[in-house]
C-alpha cells in the first residue's frame, strides 16, 4: 500500500494494513483503540495512557524526544507524529529510516474528522472511521442546537510548562468553546495559539476563563489572577479549570473531544453573562 506523507515529501510502502503502529500521539492512540485496532500498537508516548484504558504497548518515546533505536526495536511498519513542534521529531524519525506519517495539527473541529478518516484509511478501516467521525459531528451539532443565548465570553489560558498561550480561531479549542455554548473572547484573531496580551483579555470582558495546566508544571488561577488585578478588573470572572484528565482536557483533540464539550458546556451552565 502506497501513501503519501505531503509534509515530509515521501511516499510509504505500507503492509496492507499495517499491523505494527508506533504513535506518538495521544489523540491518534485513542483514536486506533476507539477503531477496535488497539492490538496494533506496539510503541506509544507516556501520555497516551491517559485517554485509552488498558494500553499495554511500551512507551518508546515522548513528544519531543525519541531515540531512533528505540522505535526500530519494536519494529514498526508505521510510525504518527503531528505537525507543529512535533514535526521536527517526525523528520529525525524519516532520516532514520523509520515509515512516519505527519497527521496535521486540527485547526477546527472537522480536522479532528479529518483525522480520523486519515487514520482509517492508514489503518484499512476506513468505514469504521467515517462512520466515527459522522457520530462525533452529530453530537457536537446536537449540543450547538441546545445552545442557550447569551452565550458566556469565554478566555482560555493554556500553560505548556512555562509557555503561556491563549487560543484564536484557528485552533479546535475555539470549536470546543463553541459546541459548549461559549464565545472565545479572541475568535476573530485568524491564529491558532498566541501569548496572550492581558490588556485585550480585559477589554474583551471574559465572563469565564479556562486555565490548563499540566501536571508537571502546576499553576495557581487565583494567584495569577491577583498578580494582575483581574479580581479589580473582572471581578465577576469565573474560573473553570482543565486538566488532562480525559473528558477534561480542553488541549486533547482525540474522540473524547465530545466528552470534554459535554463537561466544559455543563460547567458554562449557570453562569452570570454580563450585559
């Protein structure tokens, strides 16, 4: 089977279907485990474990960092990495001759449906995957169909470590915002991820904001809300925070996106949106 990786530039000759997938990402692994192809897996990265229940296969490398050597131990006739920060990785990968296939970084909702299609296809279950990516569309339509007005203003702050950004509307995050019944403060910026300016966020009058961290690197919403003046400033802002627990994890753009809309539209429900 022959594909083609666009972003690298290379063509695949691929078992058909491959039967040993490395994946370095967390949303491809729930994806294949969400497929019935779980058994396929023979390498994956520390983070996957947290979407799919019972992940046997080793972790063989992060989402930055893999040892080339690692991965060919484990044999693998197709390796994932996504575009962005990780595609760097994908290309050290290809020159070890290694078979890596770069799933875009989604941009909106229908480019996590984009992904799961790609992946059938990859995987050679392909009706299985779109009949997937129809049943993930529906639910996200269903709740934008329950959609209370006003909706709340809603700020998102996303913590990579030390790495502060906050989401435009070019990211599935602002998707996330709006199948919950919210309004991303910056979704007319034509961006996907930028450090935040604290000002606009101000002017922008959030009813609510969305603080993700990742274990690793803890924050604390209500001292970075003090150390700006926001309880002077928004002082009816209310505080929801993400983790990256599945179902919670506004960053993770795997099949469980729908159960993140479902808890983040639960914790919209009630809020005071401002006049």
């Amino acid at each position: 089977m022959h594909i083609t990786c666009e972003m690298l530039k290379t063509e695949l000759d691929l078992p058909a279907p491959p039967r040993r997938v490395v994946s370095l990402v967390s949303a491809a692994t729930e994806t294949i485990a969400t497929l019935g192809c779980k058994e396929r897996l023979v390498g994956v990265s520390p983070y996957c474990g947290r979407y799919v229940t019972n992940l046997d296969a080793p972790v063989v490398g992060d989402y930055l960092k893999a040892a080339p050597e690692r991965l060919h131990a484990v044999a693998p006739d197709l390796v994932l990495v996504t575009s962005g920060v990780q595609l760097a990785l994908g290309r050290k990968l290809m020159a070890a001759g290694l078979p890596v296939f770069v799933l875009p970084l989604p941009c909106s909702r229908f480019g996590i449906w984009q992904n799961t299609v790609t992946l059938g296809a990859l995987l050679q279950v392909l009706p299985a995957a779109r009949s997937l990516a129809e049943r993930l569309d529906t639910e996200c339509q269903r709740r934008v169909s329950t959609a209370t007005s006003p909706r709340p203003r809603v700020y998102v702050e996303l913590w990579f470590g030390k790495y502060l950004r906050t989401v435009g509307g070019l990211s599935f995050i602002h998707d996330l915002i709006a199948v919950a019944g919210g309004e991303n403060i910056f979704g007319s910026e034509p961006v996907s991820y930028v450090e935040p300016d604290f000002g606009a966020v101000v002017r922008g009058q959030p009813d609510v904001a969305v603080f993700f961290s990742e274990p690793e690197y803890p924050i604390d919403s209500q001292v970075l809300i003090r150390e700006r003046g926001w309880h002077r400033t928004l002082p009816a802002l209310r505080v929801i925070e993400s983790s990256v627990d599945r179902g919670r994890n506004v960053i993770h753009d795997g099949p469980s996106f729908v159960e993140t809309a479902a808890w983040l539209q639960q914790q919209l429900q009630g809020t005071r949106v401002q006049p």
